[in-house]
C-alpha cells in the first residue's frame, strides 16, 4: 500500500491552517514531496547498513534488518540488458523498462545474472583488464565477469551478446497531487487533472513524510517554529528507531 498523496497534502494544509501560520500551494508541495520522497528512500540504504552491524531480534515483525528491506523491496526490480556496439567497442546498457513492462528510473545495480542462471562476477577495472592473463582467472560462459562503468556493463567472454538480466532498485517516481481550480480561484484535489501520483513509500512512513514536509513549509513561509517543532519531532522519531 502506498501513501496517499492528498491525504497527506490535506493534513499538511491542516496543521498549517489550524493556527494560520500559512499556505503551501499544490506545486511547492509537489516539489518539496519529491525531495523528501528521496531523502527518506536514500536513507534506507544508510539505515540497513548500520543494522547489519547489530545483532536482530529473533522475532516476528521485530527484526529491523527485514523492515528496512521489506521497505527498499518496493523498489526493486529487474530487467533484461541491452546489448550495444559503438564503434570498437560492445556494451550492455542498463534497461530502462524492466520486466513488469514499466519504464522505471535505475538507481542502484544489483545482481547481474547470465542465461537466467549465473550470477556475473562483478570486477573491477585492474582485475577486468588481466581477468585474461590467467587459466585460473578466465572469464567463460560457465564463470562470466563483467566492469560497471559509467552505467555500462562490459562482459566476459565477449561472446556473451544476450541472455544478460539485472536485479536493481530503481528510484521512486515523482510526487504529484493533481489538482483543478474552482470557481472561487481554490484549489481542488482532482487526479484526471494532474495524474496523482502517491508516495511510493511503506505506508510506515506517514508521519514522517508529513514532518518533513512541514520542516520545508516553515521555510517557505519563513515560519522558524514550525521548523523547530518539525525538525525536533523528526529527530526524536529517528532516535527511537535506532535505541
């Protein structure tokens, strides 16, 4: 389940309206949903790392190192790689539209599979460039070696001109409440309008996606207060998800 994108635009507007400390109009909203989207979505990343170092609880619904996973798995994804020859040289390019026939934005490389069944050995650029020199080392179909650069695969053996999937997470999609314009000149939420896209995040993250974007409201209304109270609240939340 996503986040609904005008429930959390009607509350914003609520608890900047209760005290009449401003307005946010449905394109700074827009912009500044975006940006949080992304914060909260990178920051998984940094979340799960720090996990990893931590012993988990054995239990159900308790394990935060499956939370955040569970969170990041909304955005993972795979797809077929494109093979390309420029010139003297052969690639594979990432896909932009991965298996579920959706064009989705790459953000981070996963595994890279050969023939549905081998996971390519991923090099680096001084051990790509002598992968060769050794009987030991030799890339081949049955032990394939790829370099990643510059969001470019460049396969061992070049004989490999197919069969080459990625399992990777894509970036989430831009936050849009669509909206129309009343008789009155007010806004009206209206999705035929502006094609309203949700928050792609867990559901979990509701709360947080509000504070953040009230801490950019007080910015854009040049509130203080309502940036300490949002940034504080935020603050406390991310403690208590790390004691």
């Amino acid at each position: 389940m996503a986040i609904n994108v005008n429930t959390v635009y009607q509350t914003v507007l609520m608890i900047l309206n209760k005290e009449q400390r401003g307005y946010m109009t449905p394109t700074e909203f827009n912009k500044v949903s975006t940006q949080v989207q992304l914060e909260i979505f990178e920051k998984y990343f940094d979340d799960l790392n720090q996990q990893l170092r931590i012993p988990q609880a054995d239990t159900d619904y308790a394990d935060r190192q499956e939370n955040i996973d569970e969170k990041i798995a909304i955005f993972k994804t795979f797809g077929s790689a494109i093979y390309e020859t420029v010139g003297d040289v052969s690639y594979f390019k990432l896909p932009t539209e991965d298996s579920y026939n959706e064009f989705v934005d790459f953000y981070r490389l996963g595994n890279v599979l050969y023939n549905d069944e081998k996971v390519v050995q991923r090099l680096d650029r001084h051990e790509f460039y002598y992968a060769n020199q050794s009987r030991l080392t030799k890339p081949s179909t049955i032990n394939p070696a790829y370099l990643y650069e510059n969001q470019k695969l460049f396969v061992k053996p070049t004989s490999i001109i197919d069969k080459i999937k990625v399992d990777y997470i894509r970036k989430p999609k831009n936050v849009i409440w669509g909206f129309s314009v009343g008789t009155l000149g007010q806004y009206k939420s209206d999705p035929t309008k502006g094609v309203s896209v949700d928050f792609e995040l867990h559901e979990s993250e509701q709360s947080e996606v509000v504070l953040k974007i009230l801490m950019y409201a007080g910015i854009i209304i040049r509130d203080p207060q309502i940036i300490q109270a949002a940034a504080a609240q935020v603050q406390a939340d991310e403690v208590n998800k790390k004691s």
